[in-house]
C-alpha cells in the first residue's frame, strides 16, 4: 500500500506541463487546515453537502482546484473566506462512506490562483489562472540550498518514529528543485497550515527554498534539544512522575523557542496587577514572595489554586485608589434635603464632618451611629451621605451574626477560606474610601466561634483601623478613609467600650404633621411608580393621609406608613386593570373599604377609660420609639393589702411601693386619714398583661393613679405624664423625652406632665412645630403633678366630662 501511495506521487517527468489551465472555469472544493502541493496525493474526507454535490457532478474531466479556507471553523465558507492560491487537482478515486460522507484522493498538479467566482450554489466555481514558477537558474547558490534542504530532511525523517524511511529514498531521486521542495513541504508534519499556505504561494523556487530551510533549521533544533532534554531527566523518570515530565519538557522547548504557556502568561498577568496595585512596601514584599512561590508550582498541585486566590485578592484590592470628588458643601445639603423631610440635626452634624473634609481631606473619617426606631430612615439617610459625598456605598447587615470571622475573615489554612465582610465589601466598592454602612449593630450574637462586637473595635476606632488586619489577608489595610455609619434601634444591648467609640445620633421619630409631608413628598411618588399607576389615577387629599397616620398606624417611622399607602395604591391598580378608568380620590369611605375598619382608636380610649378614678396615663419608651401607658388602680375591703400585676419588672415593682408610701405619709395633706389602708387592699395594673415591662418613669403615673383612686376625682382627659418619683415626693428627669412626647402627641394628648429637669432636653429636641397644640407643664414635686393632673373643683370636673364627651362624639363623628 506504502509503494503504491508512493509511486502515484512522482507519476511523471518533472517537465511535463500539460493541460494548463489559463481562462479556465473549474469547481472549487475548499478544505480546512490542508493544503495540497503539485505532485502530491492527498485523500480527503468529503462530508459538506455542497461538496458532495461537487465531486457527483463531475464528468470524466475529473479536475478540481483545491483551496484552504482561511478560517477552518466555517461550515459554509464565501469565496471571500478563502486564500486565493490554490493546487489544480485531479480526482483519482471516490469511495462512499457508511456515513453518507466521500472519500476522495486527489492528486496535486500544479499552483493555481483563483480568479473571478462564476458559481456559488450548489458549490463554487471560478476562473483560474496557472502560476508559473520562476527561480529555477541553475548556480552554485541553487544548488546549495537544494543539497543542504535534501540532507536536513532525511536527518528529520531518520530521527522521526512516524515518517517512513522511503521518503528519504524518494528526495534524494529528485532533480528539480521546485518539485523537492514541494515534496518536502508536503511530508512535514510539523508545518503550520499557514506556513504551508505561504509556501504554496511562493512561486519563486528560490525564495521558497530559502523559507523552507528555515523551518527544517528550526525542527532540527527542536528535534536536538528534545533529545537533550531527555537524556537529562531520563534517569530521574519514573512512571509516577510522568505527568510532570511532561510539563517540564514542554516548558523547555518553549523557552528555547522564546514562547510562554498560559500559566507563565498568567504569573505575568499577575506580577503587573501587583505592581499597579499600589501596595504598602511589605505587603508589596509579601506578594511577589507569594507570586515567586506560585511560579513554581505546579498547577495540579494541591494549593495551587488557594495560594493564586490569595495573590488575587491582595492585587485586586484599592490599597491607593480614591474616590478623589471634590466635597461640594451647598450641593451636599441640596442632596440631603431632596433625600429626607427634617433631621435638622442629623444633617447639620453631617454637613460639619463635610465641612471639616473639604479643608482637611485626610481627616480620620469619624464613626456615626444613627439610634431610632424602625422606618425613620436611618438606612436611606446612609446612601443620602454616600451620595451627597460622591462616594461608592457599601452596606453590612449585623443583625444576628455570631461568627467572628465573618467580619476579619477565615485563616488560609481553613478549606474554602475568605477574606472578612469589611474587605470584600471594600473589593466591591473598588475604593479604599467608601462609605460603610454597618446596619442593625445592636443586634449582633455570639457564639462560641466568637464575639463580632469585639471584632468591631479595632474596625470601629479611627486610631486603630488604619492598619486593620484581616485572617485571610494576614497584611494591614489602611480603613482610616473609610466613613463607617451604623444604625441600632436602642443602645441598651451594644457593649460600652464599643459604644464609646462612636458619635450616637438620635432619630426619635415624626410627628403627624412631619409624616404628613413625607408622605406627600416620598412616599405616595414612590407607591404609585411601584405599583404601576399615574399620578392622575388617584389623588391622596391632606385629610385622607392624616386619616390613615391617626387611626391606622401607631409607630415612630414611616414604614408602615408606606405599607398602607401600597394598599391603596394596588386596590387602585387592580380597579384600573378591571376596566375602571375613572381617578380615585381616597376619603375615608374608601380608606373603610380598602384598609378595614379603625385600627388605633388612642385619643378616645383615653376620654374614655380616664372617666373613671383611678386610671392615670403614663408614657413608655421602646426600641419601636415612645408609647402611651395605662395605669389603672383600684381597691376593695381587706387588711391593707397591696398587689402589683401586669407583668411589670422589679423596677417598676419598685416605683409602685415608693409612690404608695409618699401616698400613705402625706395622707393628711391630700385629705385622706392616716390609716385609710386598714380596712381595704389596694391593686395596681398595668393593662396589656402579656408585654413584659419595665423602667425607670413611672413614678408619678402610679402615684397620681393612686390618689386619684383614694380622693374618687378621676384625671384631666387628654392627660399624659412620665417621671419617676423619691420617697419624699421629689420628680427625678427621665430618659427619651422627645420620643415620649412625640407619642403623646400621636395619641391625642393635649397637655403633658414632665420633670423640671427635662425642660433643656425638650427645648434642644423638639421643634415648635412639634409641640404646637400640646401645653407642656414641668414638676420638680409629685404635689406639682397632681395640681395640674386633678381637677381641684366640681366645675373643672364638669368642664372635663364635657371634653370626653365631645373628643367621643368627634371620634363617632
């Protein structure tokens, strides 16, 4: 089979040039990755349909011209995407494969270049055009080439396990130097398509010989330096070490030949983003260490991937990139008021730290802590400030996480192991500037794997964090410029030395007036964008949104607020998607039919239960902000008994026996007998049994309920009061004052009983707006509240009858 494939490839005298094709039109079969040389025997696998119908329609001319696409993934090439050089071939044998594909041999006749396509369908046609060989003077130089090409390519072709002997004995018959070098060209396995290609379209003997000598120089090379190579490693060699032998050699023959596999080009890829990366000195140390490391291991190896994941991260994080905006103070607070409806001073202390910024830019950003209760916009007010600075914002929910390492990251010795939360959101934002928002930090865990709020302080003190050290990184990170904000609904929980790290920021809460306008401005915009409708489909009147805060909500934010408004919206997006097209202008019959009847019924309730003697109205503070607290009183016969209920805690426990006892050693003053507990038992309670409750601010609340009790002169309506009391009647200050009032307000108060104490606290928190409509009286003494607590004649207690009935009959109204 080898001789007979052998003598098909010289069947004829070298001189012979019949049948030239100049002005000819023949079919064009092109082929992928092949190129077919004059003279040569090339079988070809044939399975495209257009190819198929090529070699059918052949006729006894069996004559082709074979051209190589220029892209080899194409299955349906245009004559533009094939070379323009091609071999004139002639078809010898066609055999019908199993698979429908062709089997075809061809034998190469001469180069052809292929002119004007007269066909594309069913397949290419067109004119082709003989390419005459020139070069071809006999000389000295000729001769040389011709002897030193014949001789390197029996040294290949001896040295070669795949290439037959016989291909020498076939090379050195040859006289003509074109048809040597075409031979030789066509029985290289190691020659590129392209180079092949190029040697095809070299009709210049000479020059073609000239390029050819230079790949057989190249491979002899190759061919000496794997040997080299071999004789080398081959007593190290075992079967285990096959693999890396392998590699080893590869990366020889590639250094040699001044080309890099892709793991170098990755190492390189690598070493320049270290370099741009603008590390300190040691951290820049540390990595080229690491890279150094890298290069030399191999990429099976079982760390391979965990150290390049740690090159990684320390080259892709911002250790100099900034955001470099220029603080615009005016354009600072236009953002901030266009964001949020008051927070007076929540933006003046913001537009301070800006302040101090724009004059010292590498100031050590400051630690805020916003405290408020829920849906007063503590997150947003965070993004407000990123925005209003130019900077990226970042955001880190605290709330219940327990690990340690989920803030400083996991050592690199741990499967799966990763830098910390702060570093990857710094990754993230892609500066080293951003501002950081540290959500729920009153609601961090701990476990045995750790204590984050512990974790926080070194993050948390600007004369720590500039060289904040992460497990995984295991290197200092400058957090110096980083804005860190955080958030927390009370303070009660978070420990002291992390408390005193940072500047606390009170959010108390809105009055009804204040959420009026958020509504107006945010939240009803929002709810219909979100909901799918247009501003001209409904319209919300004063009335109404005054309506749904009154008597629909009872918090200090906004948030379900909102919700509320979204209900209103989709009931009217589903009117509208029913066919209904006419506005909506929400009253409160429609309020009744899209919410339900009136959920908080506060400025009533109080009318009411305070007819009776007994009943006095304090005021709590909670983590959701303040709220109105009853406190009821009542006696029966007994022996001077006294009881306490309503799941209260020792502290309040505590103010229920001292304002007892003020009552029982100043009965005489108030007009009781000294001894008015001998015949009955007396009953404190604290309505909503089920709420835990506790603190320090219900002193004068019990009293008043008490004497009101003992004396049978039921309290002032829409009376609130709060303070704690001393066993010789003195009113101390109290804590959240402005959350307190605010409540008050909410509830339907009109006049509300402080400590004197707490006068400075209401004149720095609370706006006049915020206080208009609510007459505010202070007490240094219990005798001060029950003054303006009781009715002290039977027409005020007439005049305050009138008042319920009329706050009743509004609310039935």
């Amino acid at each position: 089979m080898a001789s007979d494939f052998l003598s098909i490839i010289h069947p004829s005298d070298p001189k012979e040039r019949e049948n030239r094709p100049e002005g000819r039109v023949l079919p064009v079969l092109p082929v992928r990755d092949t190129v077919l040389f004059p003279h040569a025997v090339l079988p070809l696998t044939v399975g495209r349909e257009s190819s198929i119908q090529l070699i059918q329609s052949l006729g006894e001319e069996k004559t082709i011209v074979v051209v190589a696409q220029r892209d080899a993934h194409l299955d349906t090439p245009k004559p533009a995407d094939l070379h323009a050089y091609g071999t004139l071939a002639t078809v010898h044998k066609v055999v019908k494969m199993p698979n429908q594909s062709l089997f075809v041999f061809t034998e190469g006749t001469e180069r052809v270049k292929l002119g004007e396509f007269t066909q594309e369908e069913p397949f290419m046609m067109a004119n082709v055009e003989a390419v005459a060989e020139t070069g071809l003077q006999k000389g000295p130089e000729l001769e040389a080439l011709q002897r030193n090409i014949l001789s390197q390519f029996q040294q290949i072709v001896s040295a070669s396990p795949t290439l037959s002997d016989e291909l020498s004995t076939i090379a050195s018959q040859m006289e003509d130097p074109a048809r040597l070098s075409d031979f030789v060209a066509s029985n290289l396995p190691f020659l590129a398509t392209v180079d092949r290609q190029e040697l095809l379209e070299t009709p210049d003997v000479m020059v073609r010989l000239e390029r050819l000598n230079k790949h057989l120089v190249k491979e002899i090379e190759v061919q000496q330096l794997r040997n080299k190579i071999q004789s080398e490693v081959q007593d190290q060699v075992q079967q285990s070490q096959r693999d890396y032998y392998l590699r080893e050699q590869l990366k020889a023959i590639q250094k040699e030949l001044g080309e890099q596999d892709e793991s170098q080009k990755d190492i390189e890829e690598l070493r320049k983003k270290i370099e741009d990366a603008g590390m300190p000195e040691e951290t820049l140390k540390e990595a080229l260490k690491e890279l150094t490391r890298l290069s030399r291991m191999s990429p099976m190896a079982a760390d391979y991937s965990l150290t390049r994941n740690y090159i990684e991260w320390l080259a892709v994080l911002p250790w100099a990139k900034s955001s470099g905006t220029e603080v615009d103070i005016p354009r600072a607070k236009e953002i901030l008021d266009e964001d949020h409806y008051d927070l007076k001073k929540v933006k003046e202390r913001i537009l301070d730290y800006l302040a101090v910024r724009r004059l010292k830019p590498d100031m050590k950003g400051p630690i805020l802590c916003f405290v408020g209760p829920p849906g007063v916009g503590k997150t947003s007010l965070g993004r407000s400030v990123a925005r209003a600075l130019g900077r990226k914002f970042q955001r880190i929910s605290l709330g219940g996480m327990h690990d340690e390492a989920e803030l400083r990251g996991h050592r690199r010795t741990y499967i799966g192991a990763l830098p910390g939360q702060i570093i990857q959101n710094l990754r993230r934002a892609g500066t080293n500037d951003p501002v950081f928002m540290l959500d729920e930090i009153d609601k961090l865990g701990r476990d045995f794997r750790g204590d984050p709020a512990s974790a926080l302080l070194e993050v948390l003190d600007p004369e720590q964090n500039n060289t904040f050290r992460d497990n995984y990184l295991d290197q200092p990170f400058d957090l110096s410029k980083v804005l860190f904000i955080c958030t927390a609904n009370m303070l009660d929980t978070m420990p002291a030395p992390l408390l005193d790290r940072m500047e606390i920021i009170d959010l108390q809460g809105y009055t009804e007036e204040e959420k009026r306008h958020i509504a107006f401005r945010y939240l009803v915009p929002r709810q219909i964008k979100e909901n799918g409708i247009k501003a001209e489909d409904i319209e919300f009147p004063d009335e109404a949104i005054s309506y749904i805060v009154r008597h629909y909500t009872r918090e200090a934010g906004v948030r379900k607020l909102e919700q509320l408004i979204g209900t209103v919206c989709r009931k009217q997006a589903r009117r509208i998607a029913e066919g209904k097209s006419e506005k909506l202008v929400v009253s409160k019959e429609i309020i009744h039919e899209f919410l339900g009847g009136i959920k908080v019924r506060v400025d009533t309730e109080i009318a009411e239960r305070t007819k009776r003697s007994g009943v006095a109205v304090g005021l709590a503070w909670t983590p959701a902000g303040g709220d109105v607290l009853f406190i009821e009183a009542n006696k029966m016969k007994g022996k001077g008994g006294f009881t306490m209920t309503g799941q209260i805690g020792e502290v309040m426990q505590e103010s229920m026996q001292a304002a007892l006892t003020w009552v029982r050693s100043n009965a005489k003053s108030i007009g009781l007998e000294e001894d008015f507990m001998k015949d009955i038992d007396l009953h404190i309670h604290v309505p909503a049994g089920a709420i835990p409750k506790d603190g320090p601010s219900a002193g004068v609340t019990m009293a008043t309920a008490l004497i009101s009790l003992l004396t049978d002169t039921p309290v002032h309506p829409l009376t609130a009061m709060t303070g704690e009391i001393t066993l010789s009647g003195n009113v101390l200050p109290v804590g959240g004052i402005k959350e307190k009032f605010l409540a008050a307000k909410r509830a339907g108060v009109k006049q509300v009983i402080l400590p004197a104490e707490n006068r400075l606290n209401v004149e720095e928190d609370l706006m006049p707006e915020q206080t208009e409509g609510v007459a505010i009286h202070y007490a240094s003494q219990i005798v001060d509240v029950l003054n303006v607590a009781l009715p002290k004649s039977k027409e005020e207690e007439k005049k305050d009858e009138e008042v319920r009935e009329e706050v009743l009959q509004h609310a039935n109204a």
